[in-house]
C-alpha cells in the first residue's frame, strides 16, 4: 500500500510540474507584425506584472528607439485605452541615430558590428529617463530610473545577438481599479508612439494620444500585417521588395496575458 501511494505521489508531483511548464509556455508567444517579428513575455509575481519586448529586426529597433513605447493594460481585458505607460515621453533627435540599412545581409561583418555598437551607446549612453503613467484619470510623469511609483523602464542592447529588449515593470495595484481585482482577463497593448503630432503632453502636461483616436487606429484582435508561419516566422519566402524594405514601420496590437 505504501508503494502505490508514493507511486500516485510521484506522478501528482510530475502532473503539477507539466502543468506549471505549459502555463509558461502560454506566456510566451511569438508574434509577426508588419513582417517584423517581435517576442514577447509576461511574468507575474505576486507585486508584479513585468513585460519583455525583444526584437532582433534593424529597422524595428530604430523606430522602436526614436518614436518609443506605449504599453497599454486593461484588466477588464476589453482592450480600452485608459491605463498605458509610454517609453521615452519624447522623440530621440534621428541624428543620434546611425545610418539605416535596410538588411544586415548586405553588410560586411565589420559594418553589422560598428552599426551594432552604434546602437549600444545610443541605449546605454545617455538615454532619456522621462517617461508618462495615466492611470486612474491621473497623470504621472517620472524618471525610470528613480520614482515614487516603483514603476521601471529599461532598454537594453547586446552587440553579440543583436536583441533589442524593452524590460517594463508595473505594481499590480497601479492597474486595477479595485483591491483585489481579478487579472484572468488582462489584455495588453502594445503601440509604436505617433511624434509626428505636437506633443500635448509637452504643452499641456497631460494625455498625448486622444483616445478616441487611438482605439479608432487600433487593431484589434491580433497583429497586423502578415500571417505566422512555423515557429512564429512570417509566411512566404526571400527578401522583401523595396516598396516593404522603405514602408512604414507600426507596432499596435493587443495580446492575452494568460495570468
């Protein structure tokens, strides 16, 4: 009698481990917008919610770093735009940048590793540390660095990989509109910051991004652009045309955050 019930005790235990590994695996998605491939993961701790965006992309990483982040949260998971952290609160001056390229294919190695270092001192040297929190029909503007909020923004950069991260960590109680609300259907949104309009939060101190506006400009439902492919890749072969290598780039879309 004793085996057996160390035996069920086993299997439960490997059961909860399996369980536990798949929830993870949930977290963890990869999504293709505007053939420009982005992961993304959500970790929750028990203060926390933190969200990673990497992406490996060129292009991506230089509109990601002149126009910034928007991240967006909704606990009600309706994808409404009234809860969202933007990373930097301004543009980076497009001199700061080193020239586009539109491929690292037609790039010598010395030329991928200079443009790559370039970029590296851009994030690790003197990166703005202004960013804006609404939340609760409030306004906060903070350093990312340093705050009363306990809310923190980094991008980091490796030369070797050529990944970009955005790693953003946001309290639990600054996103919930009571104590103790439920998270299950969290939904976040993530949006590449429109500067090409004067900025009203450096006019007037508040809300940049009419939200009318922005939720008209939404896709909702999933990403933009492109289908996925096998392990998350765009589908169709070869290099993209010009007409797609100049295009525009835009990130805006939503996601499940499988809490």
């Amino acid at each position: 009698m004793k085996e057996i019930m160390f035996v069920l005790m086993v299997f439960g235990a490997m059961g909860s481990v399996y369980a536990h590994a798949e929830k993870s695996l949930i977290l963890l998605d990869t999504i293709t917008v505007t053939n420009h491939t982005l992961k993304y993961l959500v970790t929750d701790t028990k203060a926390n919610i933190i969200l990673d965006i990497s992406t490996q992309d060129p292009r991506t990483i230089m509109f990601i770093l002149h126009h910034g982040l928007t991240v967006y949260f909704d606990v009600k998971g309706k994808e409404k735009k009234k809860v969202w952290i933007t990373y930097p609160k301004e543009p980076l001056p497009m001199s700061s940048f080193p020239q586009e390229e539109a491929s690292e294919d037609f790039q010598t190695d010395a030329e991928v590793m200079q443009k790559r270092q370039a970029i590296y001192r851009l994030v690790s040297e003197n990166f703005p540390e202004d960013a804006v929190f609404i939340h609760n029909e409030k306004t906060d503007f903070f350093n990312v660095l340093l705050n009363s909020l306990d809310v923190t923004a980094a991008y980091t950069y490796n030369t070797g990989t050529g990944i970009l991260n955005y790693h953003l960590t946001v309290p639990k109680h600054k996103i919930i509109e009571k104590a103790n609300q439920d998270l299950s259907k969290l939904k976040i949104g993530v949006v590449t910051t429109n500067k090409e309009k004067p900025s009203k939060i450096a006019s007037s101190g508040f809300d940049e991004f009419d939200t009318d506006e922005r939720e008209s400009g939404s896709r909702r439902g999933g990403p933009p652009g492109g289908g996925r492919g096998p392990s998350g890749q765009s589908q169709g072969g070869g290099h993209p045309d010009e007409s797609e290598s100049s295009a525009p780039i835009e990130l805006d879309f939503w996601f499940d955050a499988h809490l």
